[in-house]
C-alpha cells in the first residue's frame, strides 16, 4: 500500500484508533533498536578479535577513484 493512501486511510479513523496506530508504531521501532543494539554489541568482540573482518579496514583513509 502506497504511504499516501495509507495516511489517507489513518486520517479517516476515529482518535483512538489512530493513537492506538501511534503506539504500536513506536512501540515497534523501539524493539527493532532493541534488537539492532544487541546485534551491534554481539559483534563487535568479532570485528575486534578476528583480523580477517577488518583486513581491509586499513585502506579505509584511502580515496577512492571508480574506473570506467
């Protein structure tokens, strides 16, 4: 469903409806941080130990020219 049709759609409903909407929403995006955090935090000790995930994190600095 297209974001605008959607909006239309949520307008449309009564108050507490929309502010029901509202909280699920945030609630969501609350728990996909959550998992996002505990994702970065599990592997950082692996990009820290293991020189192979960061082999190329030397060339980091380096500009960067595209061939065509």
């Amino acid at each position: 469903m297209k974001q605008a049709i959607l909006l239309d759609q949520i307008y449309r409903l009564p108050v507490r409806e929309r502010m029901l909407i509202v909280e699920r929403t945030i609630h969501s995006i609350r728990a996909e941080k959550t998992h996002t955090v505990k994702a970065v935090a599990l592997m950082a000790g692996e990009y820290c130990n293991d020189s192979e995930l960061t082999a190329f994190s030397q060339l980091d600095m380096e500009d960067f020219y595209e061939t065509r």
